[in-house]
C-alpha cells in the first residue's frame, strides 16, 4: 500500500473516531437515561432482551456478514469494473435485502413468544409478556438498520466516511428524544408501561440512521432501481462470501445468546449489569477498533484485487498494531475507574449503589477483552476480502464451546455470577484474535510480529505508569471525593484520565513508539487544514 494510501486510511480512521466518539456519547446519554428511568429491574431486562433479539439479527445479517461481504465485493467491482457496474451491483443487493429483511420482520413478529422463551428462559411471565410486547414493536428495526448498513458499505467503499459515521448519532438522538416523548405520552409519570414509548423511540431512530445517509449516496450518482437479477455473477460472489460469514458472525451472536441465557438464568438485574457494563466498554472499541477497520477494509479489498500483496500485509500489520496502541490504555482506565465511571454516569433515579457495584465488576472484566475485540475488527475482515472466509467461520465455531465451558466454570463452578459471563467474553475475544493473527501471519508469510511485538513492549512500559496514575488517582483524589456532587467528581475523574493520558503518551513518546508519531502528525496535519481552510 502507498504512503498515500496509508495517510488516507489514517485520515478516513480520525474521521471516523470523531464521529462514533460522538455517537458513543450520544449512546451513553441514552442508557443514562435509560437507568435513571428504569434502573437494573425486570421492567429494563424486558427492554434489552428484546432490543437484543431484531438487534442480533442486524449484526448476523446486515452490519456483519452481509456489510462485510458486499463492502469487499463492491470495492472490487469498483477497481476491476468501474463505479456504473458497482452501483448495478448494489441495487440488485438492495432488491434482495428488502425482500428478506420483510419476510424476517414478519416472521419475527409471529414467533416472538417463542424466541423470548428461549432467549430469556430465567424470566418470570410478566416479564416474559412485556418482552415479547416490546420484541413485535421494535422488529421492524432490523430492516431499517440493514438498509443503513448497506448504504453505509456503499458510502465507505467510495472513501465517504463521515456521514455514515455520524449516522448513529441521528439513531440515538431519535431514539431518545421520540422515546421520551412517547412514554411521557403513554404515562407521564414515566412508570413501566412507559418503556413501550422507548421502543417506539427506537424504530424512530433506526429510520434517522437510514434517511441521513441517503443524500451523501444520491450525490455520489447512485440511483435506487428495483433490480431482481439476483443471478448475477457478482450477487452471487456477495451470497457465497456470506455464507461462512453467516456461520462465523452466528457463532458471534450464538454467544451473545449463551449468555444472555445464562446471566437470565442468575437474575433479571443480571442482564441489565452486563448491558450497561458492554455499552460502556463499546465506546473506545467503537472510537478506535472499528474505526480503524471500517476504513482498512476497502484498501484490503482493493489491494487483494491489484495483486499488491505487500501492501495488504503493512495495511493490517500497521492496523493492528494502532488499535492495541489505542485499546490498551482504554482497558487500563475501564479496569482500574470502572466503578467511579458507572457512579458517575449511571448512579442516579432508580439505579442504585448496588448497581454501580455490579456494573463495574462486569466491565472490569469486560475490559480484558477490549484489545482483542479492537484487533479482531481490523482482521476478520481481511479474511473474506483474501477469499479465506472458511476460516473465521471454524474458529468462530470452536468459540462457541469454548464459550459454553467459560460460562459453565466461571458462573456457576466458580460462582462469579454475571461477572463470570463478562470474564469468559474478555477471554473468549483475546483468544480469537491471537488464533486469528497467527493464522493470518502464516497466510501472509509474515505478518511484522517482531514490530509488533517490539510495539506491545514499550506500550506495557507506558501502560504500568498509566495504571500506577490511576491507582493514585483513586487514592488520593476520587475516593475523598466519592461523596461530593456530580460535577465535582466530574472534574476529578477527568482530571485523573487526563494525567493518565498524559503521562502514558509522553513515555510513548520517549520510548519513540511509532504509532504515537503516526497519531500525532495526523492532528498536526488536521489541526493544520483547519487554520488554513
């Protein structure tokens, strides 16, 4: 890959953190509000569980398999063929996708008692009722958020980063703002009938995520046609690249509803710690790992297309190692502040001190996970643009009863509770993506370890001085401060991050890591552009 083309992605990945950071705060604002309403109780757990069921869907079928199959197929029909032949492609995709996503929504709305059944059977019958209630209302989700994922596949393979990128923003502040307005319609004193308002907040949203995108493609020069030749060659390669990606993102989500059977099965309050802890732990992986992957995709597929072999390899290797640069001092924070962060966002209304405590166990051990889920967005996805797509697909089987031993051993051998099924998932993700990078080195003849690693050992240095600030910080600052207001404590957790931050940048930059100049000559070069544009 060239220099230029390494500067572009660079480039593409800032855009892209600024714009998911911003969504993650906007997502954050959304469970705190969420919390303060409706706490950790069975009233909340009906709500995630049947937020997760359309939402398992759409990252099996849309924002994963599908999204990652047709980003690489598209990108290739753009370098092999030309944009005329791409955008030909992607209307008959988007032919088939309505079709299907309809006749998903239908059936999901039909067997919804019977997939809250299975998916919470810990549940008791008024909570399973409301579950299944919410579950009919907010499928139609799924098929609005797929077509979002396919025009935002069809946005990032033309180099258009920012409006996709900003599209969840629109979700979050829909689902917020329709959700309270029609639970304050439904019961003004916001009591637990009033989360049927925010499950139609959530279909509102979903529609703002689509809509937005929608102008950014039509100036590119896509104009949707129904096209129903869904035997052509490149549907085709879209279907055969999906097929392996379905059974490895299913095993994804097979997890995910291992889980959420196992922490119903420990309590309702359960599944609601481990979702609030999970939010929390996606907004560094969605400011840095899935950044860096969405924009590193593209320039894969396309250098697979033009036989640049080398460049595809320093393209990943360079991926990789900027996300554990970025991932690991997050973890640091997430572990060492995971209870002042939870207090501090979410302890207010009728989330309670018991929460804060439960939730931040849960994200303490979610946090583990964090470089390996990052590193794994930059690298399963190379696998399909290689035509590889067999293999993420056995490893993510073998992920499936590695999980279920996890679960077993850690929640109910060990008796961790929910805080076992958050270990298991941190484990399970570090573990994927170390099988997943070996493999990959070995298809790549080398995949720069001894970088990496030297990398990963000036990082470690830089991160125990990271953890020795937070320890100290906690110490010293935020436990005296424990019982002070919001902003007090506010500016003593932001105080503490930052001198993390700092003193962990500066030692990089001492120890001459790479990817701090890399990062630094981006804002250098952004901040630049801005004061002469």
């Amino acid at each position: 890959m060239s220099r230029k083309g390494g500067r572009s992605a660079a480039i593409g990945a800032a855009i892209i953190s600024a714009a998911v950071a911003l969504s993650r705060v906007l997502g954050l604002v959304r469970e705190m509000v969420f919390a303060a309403l409706f706490g950790a109780g069975g009233v909340m757990a009906a709500f995630t569980v049947a937020f997760r069921i359309p939402n398992l869907l759409r990252d099996l079928f849309a924002e994963g398999a599908l999204s990652t199959a047709f980003v690489t197929t598209f990108s290739k029909e753009i370098e092999l063929r030309g944009e005329a032949a791409a955008w030909s492609l992607a209307n008959k995709v988007r032919s088939l996708l309505v079709v299907f996503m309809a006749v998903a929504t239908v059936l999901g709305m039909i067997f919804a008692p019977l997939l809250v059944r299975f998916l919470a059977p810990g549940f008791d019958a008024p909570t399973q009722e409301m579950t299944t209630l919410l579950t009919r209302i907010m499928f139609p989700f799924i098929g609005m958020v797929s077509m979002a994922a396919l025009v935002m596949g069809m946005l990032n393979a033309n180099k258009s980063f920012t409006m996709p990128a900003l599209a969840s923003c629109f979700f979050n502040v829909g689902s917020i703002i329709g959700g309270l307005l029609f639970a304050w319609l439904i019961d003004p004193t916001f009591g637990p009938l009033s989360i049927v308002g925010m499950a139609i907040g959530t279909l509102i949203g979903g529609f703002l995520q689509l809509a937005v995108q929608l102008p950014a493609l039509h100036a590119l020069g896509y104009r949707a046609k129904s096209d129903f030749d869904w035997k052509d060659p490149g549907v085709r390669y879209v279907l055969q690249l999906m097929g392996p990606a379905v059974i490895a993102a299913s095993a994804v989500q097979v997890n995910v509803m291992v889980n959420t059977i196992f922490a119903s099965w420990v309590s309702e309050e359960a599944v609601n710690w481990l979702n609030y802890a999970f939010r929390l732990m996606q907004l560094p992986l969605g400011m840095f790992g899935v950044a860096i992957g969405t924009v590193t995709l593209p320039l894969i597929a396309r250098g697979v297309a033009a036989g640049d072999h080398a460049g595809v390899r320093q393209t990943l290797a360079r991926g990789v190692r900027f996300a554990l640069f970025l991932t690991i001092p997050s973890a640091i924070g997430l572990v060492l502040l995971g209870n002042r962060i939870v207090s501090l966002l979410y302890e207010r209304g009728r989330f309670t001190p018991q929460d804060v405590i439960e939730t931040g166990a849960a994200l303490s051990f979610y946090a583990i996970g964090l470089l390996g889920y990052a590193s794994l967005k930059v690298v399963t996805p190379a696998f399909y643009a290689m035509d590889r797509r067999f293999i993420p697909m056995i490893v993510g089987i073998a992920s499936i009863v590695l999980n279920v031993v996890l679960n077993m051993v850690f929640t109910f051998s060990l008796g961790m509770g929910h805080r076992g099924l958050a270990l298991s998932t941190g484990i399970l993700a570090v573990v994927n993506f170390l099988v997943l990078y070996v493999w990959m080195g070995k298809l790549m003849n080398g995949f720069e370890t001894r970088r990496l690693i030297s990398g990963l050992a000036r990082i470690a240095v830089a991160a125990c001085l990271l953890a020795l600030v937070c320890v100290a910080g906690e110490h010293f600052v935020l436990a005296p401060l424990a019982e002070n207001g919001v902003v007090t404590r506010a500016f003593a957790l932001v105080g503490v991050i930052s001198a993390g931050g700092a003193v962990f940048l500066v030692t990089c930059i001492a120890l001459r890591l790479e990817e701090t100049r890399e990062a630094i000559d981006l804002i250098r070069r952004r901040w630049t552009r801005k004061k002469t544009g």
